[in-house]
C-alpha cells in the first residue's frame, strides 16, 4: 500500500478547493476523512483553523454535488 493510501481524504469545501484549483479565502474548518472505519471523530484545533476528521463512513460520494452538500452540512457556510 501506497503512503498517500494511507492518508485522510479531502472532502466538502477542501475536496471542491483541490479539485478545481480553485484561489480561496483561508478555510476555518477543513473536513478530512479517514481511511478507517474505526474510531470517532476527530477534532483539532490547527494553525487557528478547525480540523475535522470523520471515519470512513462519511465519505459523501465522487461528485461535486456529494461534496458540496457535505459541506453545506459538516464545514458551515462562511459569508465574510
């Protein structure tokens, strides 16, 4: 197995944000999640941003439309 296997996925904002290369304002909250199933979530507090990491369970789907509503449910919705 591949160490990038073994790394948390993107999903919500930050999944849309990698993969459209989009140019954004700095996130407050980050959405990971896990490759295991195991485990509850967690959540930490990094370089003054929220960051979420959701078992494997959660993985919303492949689309943009799965990751947008992730978003709009887990990250929030940031109007500044």
């Amino acid at each position: 197995m591949k160490a990038n296997d073994l790394r948390d996925r993107r999903a919500g904002y930050a999944y849309l944000i990698e993969a459209f290369q989009l140019q954004s304002m700095p996130l407050h909250h980050r959405s990971l999640i896990s490759r295991s199933s195991q485990g509850a979530t967690i959540k930490k507090l990094q370089n003054g941003r929220i960051e979420e990491v959701y078992r494997s369970q959660y993985w919303p789907g492949d689309t943009i439309y799965d990751h947008l509503e992730f978003a709009l449910k887990y990250d929030g919705i940031d109007l500044s």
